[in-house]
C-alpha cells in the first residue's frame, strides 16, 4: 500500500467525523441569545487598543487621509472575515470555533497549531496584556498601584529579561483570577458581566466621539487636517530609506500600519468558541459576527475622525505615551482628561479581559476531548462550564505578567507578552487567511454538508479577504522580520508536541 494512502488513512482515522463536527452540542448550558453573542464580540474587540494606535500609525502614514484609509482598510478585511466566518460557524456550530473549522478543512495538525498558539500566546498573552492595560490605569484612582512600586524587585535570570512582581503587576493577576473565578461559577455570572461593561464602554466610547465632535471641535486643527489630507508629514521611516513619500513605502507603511489597527480590531472571532453555549448558533453566530464587527468598525472609525477633528496630526503623532484619547478628551476639558479617560479605558479593558476569559476556554475544551490537550479541560463542571480550562488557561495568563524584558542601555523595562503579542500578529493572521481558504476547501470537499448560512458574496468576498491579508502578511514577512518570524517558529515549535500528544495514552 502507497505510503501517502497510509498517511491519508491515518489522517483520516485521527480526525473528528464530519457528522460530529456538524451536529449540536449537548453538554453545556445554551444562555447565550443575539445580544449577549453580540456582546461578546463587540467586548472581546474593545479594548484599549482604539485610544491608542492612532498616534504610531500616523508616525508611519504620516496623513490624515491615509489615517482613515488604513482603518477603512481594517473594516472592510474585518467585517469580510466575519461574513465569511458565517459559514462555517452555520455549519459547524461547535464549542471550539476556529479550531474545529481548521480540523475539518484541513487536518487535526492544523487545528492543534491554532489552539496551541492560541493558548501559548493569543489568548493568555492579550488577557495579559489587557489586564496589565487595567492596572496601569486604575493607578490613576488607586496610588499604591504603581509599576516600580515592587514587592519583587526584578531579578535577572538571562541577558535582557528578568522576573519582578510590582503592585501592577499583582492587581493584573488579582484580575484574571477573578475573572477566572467568576467564570467558573457558569455562564449566567460571565455573561452578566460582559453585558454590563460592553454596554458601558461603548457608551463612553460613543460619549467620546460625541464630545470630540461636537465640543471639540477645533477649526484650526478640522483645516490643517482635511484642508491638506492626503499629504504625508512628520511621518518616521518603515524602515532606513523608505518612508510613506512615496508610493511603493506607502503601500508598505500602510500594511505595516494593520498590526496595529487589526490587532485593536481582533478577537471578533471569539464567539466562535462559545457556540455550544449560544442559542440557535446556525443563526445567531453568524448574525452577531456581522452585528458585532459593523459596530465597533463604525466606532472605530468615527473616534479617528473625532480625533481628527479635535487635535492637528502633529499632536497626534506626538501624543504622550501615545494616549491618543486622553490627548483628545484633555484639549476639550483641561484637567479633566486624564481621569476621564482612564475611568473609560478601566471599564473598556475589564470587560474585554472578561469576553477573553470566558471564549478561550471553549477552545481548549475541543482539543482535550480531541486528546490534544489536558484531559481535565475538556470536562465541564456542575455549572456546565469548562472550570479546569479557565484554570489553566488563567494560570498561564498570570504567569506570562511576571517575565520582564530589560534594556541594559536605558535601564527600561518591559513586559514579555508584548514581544510575543507582536511575534504573533503574523501568525494570528496566517490562520484567518487559512480559515477563510477552508470554505473553498469544504466547498469542494463537502459539497452535500447544510449550509444555514453562505459566505455574503463568496467567491469574491473571501477571496478579496484571502488578498488583502495575504498582501499584508507578505509585507510584514519582508519589513518586519524581528517581529514576524519568530512567531512562525512559535507555531512550528507546535508541531513535535502535536506528536507527543498522540502519542499518550487515550486515559492519560
């Protein structure tokens, strides 16, 4: 017998039946309706991206107009994505998501790669991230939450990197163990809490973009701004010798601007994991992607142009620390921006750290009862919940606060989910682009399967998707390299373990 067969056999053997794949869940509690799917999207993409990358993407675009270009940019690959996540989403309405779409359309290899960097980084790096993002900012209210307050001080382990636990730090991990926690206790807790500060932080980022256009108004900066839009200033290089001047570096500052404007527009696909908990999902998920990514793109793009409106693209380019928002809100109330803002971005970041906690779970679940992962997460608890999984998955996240990069000429520290959120930018966008290339491939594969819902526009939607984020990659690939292939080797580094897993006793 042909090798290859064997290998296709085996695959074959391997990898969940399509019934399987396609069939309802059971197992868990179905508390999910529209608005509350809704709310897990538009929370999970708040939050505090938006009032931030504003500011290094208009050092690298350098216009006004090519501003808004690269964030128009990020809504048409973003809400194309989602439409075209429909589909799958209909048809395979699973508690995994993405996992299971990547099972299905290509291999249990691939579906392994995607949740091991999931859980190695995605998820746990941005929960991280974002809970850290909290802390920094409750300091405003709380002053003895500070980042050099420690109750560790750093100790040196390797050349550049260290291991501290400051009082931010401990506040972060405070965070995620309460999320954690509440989570475990069932869906009705985790949902209540991402209903109320979804809710609440889009009515302040709507209560922002209302006070920026019609208070801020500024007729100097609306004339410098929209009078001159589309001619490059003050702009910094992409990389020596090539800048947004001409036209070959704007296409590349212009790629190299979406790590910044689709990592703030990213996890709209966490819903996707939760479907064995949402009601009618064959419906719901598809119309809460489209629902849900619609909103905040419209948000987002709005906030730049009350950016725009309020502050000239010099004050942007040099906001403090990048506070985009904070900059806006203290030009229209001096001295009270700051603490404005902030209680803002405290709401913003909770609930997003919240809609993380509660999806990435899901996600683990499928591959422990695929045998590629622990075998308790893939149990759930009397609350119906996967409880070990939000365990593991917050304990990792907590750990990942602790590690330090450190600077020797400058004395500075940093933080080491940073390097390996933007190690992973790439690769989350390698596996949308492979995602999206399943439909084509269960198009052809699977052509008999119940389709609820079509890809909107397929072929040409998701093609244009595949395109314009494939461009992207290609670009990132070749101006980014420190920051993009080391996050190909973390997802390879997937693959000797996907092969130890299978190879562990099935009751292990």
């Amino acid at each position: 017998m042909p090798a290859t067969r064997v290998y296709r056999m085996a695959a074959e053997a391997a990898r969940p039946s399509a019934r399987d794949a396609t069939t309802l869940d059971t197992e868990f509690n179905r508390g999910l309706g529209l608005f509350d799917s809704t709310m897990v999207v538009v929370g999970s993409m708040i939050g505090s991206g938006i009032f931030i990358v504003s500011a290094e993407m208009s050092r690298q675009l350098g216009s006004p107009g090519w501003l808004l270009v690269a964030w128009l940019l990020t809504g048409v690959l973003t809400i194309a994505a989602a439409l075209s996540y429909g589909e799958l989403a209909a048809m395979m309405p699973r508690a995994g998501g993405q996992y299971v779409y990547l099972r299905e359309a290509f291999s249990p290899l691939w579906g392994f790669l995607y949740g091991w960097t999931l859980f190695l980084v995605i998820q746990t790096g941005t929960i991280a991230a974002v809970s850290v993002g909290f802390a920094r900012y409750l300091a405003l209210f709380v002053p003895g939450i500070a980042e050099d307050r420690y109750l560790l001080a750093p100790v040196h382990l390797l050349p550049g990197y260290a291991i501290s636990l400051s009082t931010t730090q401990l506040v972060a991990m405070l965070v995620i163990a309460v999320l954690t926690w509440t989570n475990t206790r069932g869906l009705d807790y985790g949902k209540f809490i991402q209903n109320v500060f979804t809710t609440s932080k889009t009515g302040a980022l709507l209560a922002l973009i209302g006070v920026g256009l019609l208070f801020g108004w500024n007729q100097e900066a609306v004339s410098a701004n929209f009078a001159d839009f589309w001619t490059p200033r003050g702009f910094s290089p992409i990389v020596p010798g090539l800048t947004a001047a001409s036209g070959f570096g704007l296409i590349v500052a212009i790629c190299v601007s979406q790590t910044g404007s689709l990592f703030s527009a990213d996890a709209w696909n966490n819903i996707t994991f939760t479907a064995g908990e949402v009601k009618n999902p064959r419906r719901n998920i598809p119309l809460s992607l489209a629902l849900g990514t619609l909103i905040v793109i419209t948000l987002y793009l709005l906030a730049n142009v009350a950016y725009l409106a309020t502050l000239p693209l010099h004050a942007i380019q040099t906001a403090s620390a990048d506070r985009v928002a904070t900059e806006t809100l203290e030009a229209i109330f001096p001295g009270l921006g700051v603490s404005l803002m902030a209680a803002g971005i405290v709401i913003s970041t909770f609930g997003c750290a919240n809609g993380l906690v509660l999806a990435g779970a899901r996600a683990y679940y499928a591959m422990a009862r695929d045998g590629v992962f622990f075998k308790p997460a893939g149990r759930l608890n009397h609350a119906k919940v996967p409880a070990w999984g939000l365990w593991l998955q917050g304990l990792w996240a907590a750990f990942l606060v602790l590690p330090r990069t450190y600077d020797a000429a400058s004395g500075a520290y940093g933080n080491v989910y940073n390097d390996l959120l933007d190690y992973i930018v790439s690769a989350a966008l390698l596996f949308y682009i492979l995602t999206i290339l399943g439909i084509f491939r269960l198009r052809v594969t699977r052509p008999d399967a119940e389709r609820p819902y079509r890809a909107f526009g397929y072929p040409v939607v998701p093609a244009l998707y595949i395109a314009g984020a494939a461009a992207i990659l290609v670009v990132l690939f070749l101006y980014r390299t420190s920051t993009t292939w080391p996050g190909l080797i973390i997802v390879l580094m997937g693959v000797p373990v996907y092969f130890l897993w299978r190879r562990r006793p099935a009751d292990a």
